[in-house]
C-alpha cells in the first residue's frame, strides 16, 4: 500500500493560498448613494428652514430697536413733526393739491443732498430711517433747535446741517442729539449695495441714482432693506392710500378720492414698484416672476399695485389682495367686508396714528405671509 501525502516540517511556513478579494456591488453602491441622497434632501431644508427661523427672530430684534428708536425720536423732536404725531417722516410723494401741510411735509425738513438743478431728489422711506435715527453722516440727528436762529437761511437748508462750512472749517451744526439708533449694533447698507437687482427702469424710479446711491438704508438679517411708511395722522377714512401720480405730478383719483391719504404708497416704490408691467418693476432682491399666462408676468411684490381705486367690495375678490392696500387695511374692517358690503365703508389702516415697518423676510418679496413688519397679524 502506497500513502500519497505531503508534510512540512514543524516550525515550516504553511502553503500560500489564492489570494481573495472583496468589492462593492453596483447594488450597493447604487444603495448607499440613494441612502446619501435622501438624507441630503431631507436635511438640506430643514436646515435652510432653521436658518430662516434665526434670521426671522434677528430681523424681529432689529424692528424691535428701531421701535424704541422712534419713541426716543418723538420725545425729543415730536413737536416738529406733529403731521406724522413725533415720529420721522417718510416722504418721497409730491406735494398734494389743495394740502394745507405741503409746507411742512416739504420744506425745511429734507436732510439729504440738495440733487442737481436746486431740485430735492427721490429718496425713499427706507432712507429716512436711518437718517433720520442716526443723522445723514452717521454722527448723530440735528435737532431744529439747534440751529441759530439768526440764521435763517440755514433753517431753511436741513441738507446744509450736517456739512462743513468752508468759511469756518466747522460743521455748520456741531451740536448734535444722542443716536437713536446705534450705528454699531445696526447693520446698514448702500443702496448700491443692495443685493439682487435694481429696477430696470432706474431712470424711473431712482432718477437721482448718482447723488443717492451711496445713502444707506437699514437692512434686516437677509440683507435687504426695511422699509419705513409714515402715516399722515391727518389722513381721512375716504382716502386710506393714495393713487399714482400723473406726469404733472399730481394724483388720480381713486374709490377713496376724498381727503388726504393715511399712507403714500410712492415712500417706497422704488423697493416695490409701482405696478404689474415689466416697467413697472422694482428691485428684484432674488424673488423669482410668477406668470399668470402666456404674456402677462405678475410682479415681484406683491404690494406693488397701490390699491387705492378698490372700493371696500372689491377688496375681498382674489384678484385683489396683491396690494399696498389690502396689505395695510385695518384687519377687523376687513374681516367685516361682504359681497354686499356698500362702496362707500369708510376704510382705515392698520397704525394709523404710528408708522409701518416691513421686511420682505426670506423669499425676498414685499408683501407676503413670512414678511417680518410691525402690524397686528391677520385673524384666523
């Protein structure tokens, strides 16, 4: 008998085997990818929706100390500004016909640059605030009082109290009042700065771009600016807003064509726009158009269209609550309006006797359910 085996010696390396490799399947990988994707979609909104959460509450702060701001203002400046009860003004509009206030809403009491031609430029609510707060250099408000009375040409020239006199080589104003705001907690930007786009009518809408651009505005967490309407606490309840303007600079009427309006859409229009046609767009800070058709391109914000030829009865028809009027209309009138509800309800703004603060929040659109602002909430 024969025995066919092999042995090694004791101690002796044992016999290589094949070697053996392991590798994913095109199952697995396809797998764990699907795994990766599906975690990043789910995770990837709720952290962008926490991070609109945080700069939501951060915007609420600053609206917060803008508020105390305009307290401290009214303390201290109430008595010349009695047409807007103490509070900043707001003002871009023209004069209003037959307005006993046109005096004093626009004389003596514009601090920015004198523009070209001795014309007054267009500047918007938005850059009243923090001029008005913090003074147009950023060193503080120059109260009328402490300008001499003597000298009546400069009381007459508020653009001239926060610059240099060159015979004297001095503020013309040195005395100035505490901030209201501080400029080193409040974030500001130039409006050239602002994110997104300008309108593309800007010729329209900021005609003195050149001596303005460089004015600041305050801005929320988002980067764009808040918006600042003064009301006219002379306004009528027969003219809650007003309506756009014609080339002669004087207003249409509208539904609400009796007395002086609480709120001028025009203090910000060009943030806003002024209606629904591509030129009548306003900043475009990142909000995408919504069409409506083949042709026709709703705009950007959605307090855009004044509002003020909308009778009571036509403020409930889904095609009008895109704007200024709506957006601002007294949430109990509103909640009372009927089909049947006559044309001549008298109409009142939210604030009527304080002023509106809106952020846009972050879909970038003025007008809309996530804005940060300073009025009631709407009843359930």
């Amino acid at each position: 008998m024969t025995f066919n085996y092999s042995c090694r010696p004791i101690g002796g390396p044992r016999p290589r085997r094949g070697a053996r490799t392991t590798a994913f399947s095109l199952v697995e990988l396809l797998t764990v990818i699907f795994i990766i994707s599906l975690l990043i979609g789910i995770l990837i909104p709720s952290i962008n929706s926490a991070r609109n959460t945080a700069k939501k509450a951060t915007t609420s702060k600053v609206l917060t100390s803008v508020r105390v701001g305009m307290e401290m203002f009214k303390n201290d400046n109430g008595t010349d500004f009695r047409l807007t009860n103490g509070y900043p003004p707001s003002f871009q509009h023209p004069p209003i016909p037959d307005y006993a206030g046109n005096d004093v809403l626009h004389e003596g009491r514009f601090p920015f640059p004198r523009g070209t031609a001795d014309t007054k430029p267009v500047v918007y609510g938005a850059h009243w605030l923090p001029a008005m707060l913090m003074g147009v250099d950023n060193l503080g408000y120059v109260k009328r009082s402490a300008v001499p009375r003597s000298t009546q040409d400069l009381r007459r020239s508020p653009w001239l109290w926060y610059e240099v006199d060159p015979n004297a080589e001095t503020l013309y104003v040195p005395q100035r009042q505490p901030f209201y705001l501080d400029p080193g907690n409040t974030r500001t930007k130039a409006t050239k700065d602002l994110p997104g786009r300008p309108p593309e009518q800007q010729d329209k809408f900021f005609p003195n771009w050149e001596e303005m651009n460089t004015l600041p505005v305050v801005v929320d967490a988002f980067d764009q600016p808040i918006l600042y309407y003064a009301a006219n606490t002379h306004g009528k309840v027969t003219n809650m807003v007003e309506g756009l303007r014609e080339e002669n600079r004087e207003y249409t009427g509208g539904a609400q064509q009796e007395g002086v309006p609480f709120y001028f859409h025009q203090d910000n229009i060009g943030f806003t726009g002024s209606g629904v046609s591509k030129d009548e767009r306003g900043w475009n800070f990142g909000g995408r158009l919504r069409r409506t058709g083949e042709e026709e391109i709703k705009l950007l914000h959605a307090i855009a269209v004044s509002g003020a030829d909308l009778t009571p009865d036509r403020f409930i028809l889904a095609d009008n609550r895109e704007t200024f009027a709506r957006y601002i209309v007294d949430r109990k009138t509103y909640q009372s309006i009927g089909q049947n509800t006559s044309p001549n309800l008298p109409l009142r703004p939210v604030n009527a006797d304080t002023y509106l603060l809106i952020s846009a929040g972050p879909d970038g659109l003025y007008g809309n359910n996530d804005d940060v602002n300073n009025m009631p909430a709407w009843p359930d």
